[in-house]
C-alpha cells in the first residue's frame, strides 16, 4: 500500500450534510422495509458519488479529478 497523497480530497466530505441525509434515508428505507440491504446501498452509492461530483466541480472548476493534471490539460 502506498502512502502518496490521494490527488484530490473526496467528495463529498465526509461531514456533508447531503450525505448524512443520503445514509441516514438509506438505513430508514431498510428499517421500513422500502427496499431491501443491497438496494438501499446502491441508491446511496449512485446519490452519493453524484452529490460528490457536484462538490468536487464546485471546490475546483476545471479539475478533472483522476489525477493532479487539470481536463484541459493534454494528457499525450
């Protein structure tokens, strides 16, 4: 395992309050019997990496996050 800095922060933070609300509907779906385990984990998968592209573009515009090189730059 490499100990290299991860080239950008995740997204979305940890402490979202997006994302608390995107777990915490998850767990209140599979306690209310809306979804079953596997469902309610790919709905706040799916929700919770799109709110994190939100927030990473909005931290940095123009950033393409897979690396240190931003989208504009040409990657030949």
């Amino acid at each position: 395992m490499s100990a290299s800095p991860m080239p950008s922060p995740p997204f979305p933070s940890p402490d979202s309050a997006v994302l608390q609300l995107i777990v915490a509907n998850a767990v209140n779906s599979v306690r209310t019997g809306e979804a079953t385990v596997e469902q309610a984990i790919l709905h706040a998968a799916v929700h919770g990496w799109y709110e994190g592209h939100i927030e990473a573009e909005d931290e940095c515009p123009g950033c393409g996050f897979r690396g240190e090189l931003p989208k504009s730059t040409n990657r030949n």
